[in-house]
C-alpha cells in the first residue's frame, strides 16, 4: 500500500465521524465497496479466528465470553474502527489488558497479511462498510469541559465501564494505548451509536450534545492515566530547532534491518541515552496533535520539499515514524535518500502503533498551534 493510499482510507474510513448529531445517528455515509476475501482466504481467516479469538470474543463474535472482550460484529465498532484501528490492536494488543499482539513481529502466530485479512472477514461476516466522511475532519478533536465529562462518566457509564475506567460489563476505558490512538471522533460515535448486540445502548437520544462532547474529551484526558491531571501540551518546533539533545553524540543504531528500520527497542534506548537526532512524524498533521514520540517534528509525507529546508545537514541522524506502520516514513526516508542526499537515515520499524502498544511513551500536541512545519 503506497502511503498516498494509506492516509486516504485512514481518513476515508474515519472521517464518516465528524459531525455527528449528539441527539440521533449521523445520517449514513457513503460506503466504500470493498475487495472480497477469496473463498480460500476467508476460510483460513475464520479459521484463525476461531484458534486465536473466539476464547475471549466468543466463537460467533458476540463477544464477553472471557476477560471483558467486545463484541467484533457490533456494526458502530466495525464501521468506524475499520481496519487501522482493529487492524493494529490485533497487531500489537492492549497493554494493561489481556488482549495481546498476534503479529509476529511482536512475536504473535500471525503475519501482517493474514491480520489484513482477518480485519476484512470480520467486516463481511458483519455485513457492514466503513463509513466514508470528510477528509481530515476523523481527527479533530472534540471540545468539552472535562470536569463536566467526568461528572457524565460517573452518572451514565461508571457502572458498566467502572468508576476508574477498569471495565466490568463494559470494555475497560482506561487504556493509554486505546486513547492515544483512537480518535475523538470514534470515541464519540460509539456514545452516539452504542454497541449493537451488546449491553451498550446508544446515548445519542439520552445525553445532550454536549454532554457527550464532555464525556469525549473527558476520556480523551485520560490518555496518560486514569488519575492525570491536565495535560502538558507541546508545541511543534520551530523552523531550525528539529535537533534533540543537540549537545549528544550520535546514536548507535548497529545495523538497520534492510539497511533502513531501527526498532522501536533500540530508538526508545537512544532516546533515553539522550543521543542526537531528529525525529519526523509523517503522518497527517492533525495526528500528531493527538500524540506523538516527544520532540517529533510533523512533517507530513506530503510536505512540500520546503518541509526540508530546515533539516540539518551536518550528518546528524534523522528518523522518520508513520502509522500504517511504515508506508509514509518509507516514502519520506526515500525522498530524504534519493533527491535530498540525506544518508543517515532511518524508519521506526513498529510505527506509532507499535512504539505506543508496545509501552513506549508519547505525548499530546498543542491543537492551537498549527502542527505542520510546511504546507502540502
């Protein structure tokens, strides 16, 4: 998948979620017909299914059979998580919960392609398609009094959810890999929506429109713990300020998987030893508001080459992160390699999912300041 493909379906899938009505559903979207699954394939993706899934998610996905798993055939989950949000917990898990990773990569029985493919057999098996929405709008964030949201929570989702996010008949919320990853938008539209064929009603009809914008950003607060206070913000960096630990020796990466991907292990240690380097987050710029590897630069992969211009030149090493979960960097690294003459350079093997899902910290950006060094 190219990284121009990537970002649209990220955002195709997602942005169906902006403006939604707090008081009914959103109208519905336009969906986007999918490729089907071969009959081979959708057999080994059932298959694999049944062996790895249905002890906790139930053998006909009606999930809570074990450890408080959803539902995967509630169609607001599979129509507004479809694929990367699914597609990646399944890759890398849920730390703090007994969900964990099954991409081998992460040392899981299962590849990235069979992943893809158990993402797309859940969507059919439902019978649904991912929503369709305005491009960008599936990122924004949602404005509401936090404190008033907490007061929501407690009221109307406590009892299910738990008074500390833990879960008990509902999923347990207080998840940092969760709702750092998640949009606000999905967030929300699972409160609007409910989650059909389970215990969780639709509170479109029940709560105001604010009420359930409170309870959006009071979740979204809780990203860095369920006790955190307000959120430290960061700021993007300024043009000639992308360096971190400008006074640190250069990292020791040792040799690049295929001459490009470093571990998410090994940067996290360079990190901490405090080495010279330059982070890009290539992602859509609004991404990077919602979290990000502290001191990243968003550099969108559509950046325009002034993007570039402010990149040191002095050998020190610049490594780029995305999302899907290396498309966008790979194609950044490339334009870097081939047409800047950067050559140390390298790409976050894991992406942002795995760094976040696998315990690595991040941070949220200032959404007031603009999050995009250059225009595209």
């Amino acid at each position: 998948m190219t990284p121009r493909r990537f970002a649209w379906m990220t955002l195709v899938l997602l942005g169906g979620l902006a403006g939604a009505s707090a008081a009914q559903a959103p109208a519905p979207a336009t969906p986007r017909p999918a490729q089907a699954l071969s009959e081979q394939a959708a057999k080994q993706a059932g298959d694999h299914y049944q062996r790895y899934c249905a002890l906790c998610h139930g053998r006909d996905r009606e999930g809570h059979a074990n450890d408080h798993a959803p539902s995967l055939r509630s169609r607001s989950l599979l129509e507004s998580g479809m694929p990367v949000i699914i597609g990646e917990a399944i890759a890398y898990g849920r730390p703090g919960t007994p969900m964990g990773g099954y991409v081998d990569e992460v040392g899981g029985p299962m590849t990235r392609a069979q992943i893809v493919d158990m993402v797309r057999w859940l969507r059919q098996q439902a019978g649904v398609q991912p929503l369709a929405g305005e491009r960008g709008a599936a990122f924004d964030r949602v404005t509401g009094d936090i404190g008033n949201g907490a007061v929501v929570y407690q009221r109307n989702c406590a009892s299910c959810h738990g008074a500390k996010g833990e879960g008990g008949t509902g999923t347990a919320l207080a998840n940092p890999t969760m709702l750092a990853l998640t949009p606000d938008r999905f967030l929300r539209h699972a409160i609007v929506q409910g989650r059909q064929g389970t215990p969780m009603p639709a509170f479109g009809s029940v709560l105001s429109e604010a009420q359930i914008d409170d309870v959006t950003a009071f979740l979204r607060s809780r990203s860095t713990g369920w006790t955190a206070g307000k959120q430290a913000l960061r700021t993007p960096p300024a043009a000639g300020d992308y360096v971190i630990n400008k006074n640190g020796s250069a990292p020791d990466f040792g040799a690049l998987k295929d001459d490009r991907y470093v571990s998410a292990a090994v940067l996290d240690r360079e990190l901490k030893a405090r080495r010279r380097m330059v982070l890009l987050d290539t992602r859509v710029a609004s991404m990077w508001q919602m979290a990000h590897i502290e001191g990243a630069v968003p550099v969108p992969y559509y950046s325009r080459e002034e993007a570039f211009a402010a990149l040191p030149r002095d050998g020190t090493w610049i490594v780029a992160y995305c999302e899907c979960p290396r498309a966008a960097a790979d194609s950044v690294v490339k334009r870097l390699r081939e047409e800047g003459g950067f050559e140390n350079t390298a790409v976050l093997w894991e992406g942002i999912q795995g760094w976040v899902s696998l315990g690595y910290p991040v941070v949220a950006g200032d959404a007031s300041k603009p999050a995009a060094p250059a225009k595209p």
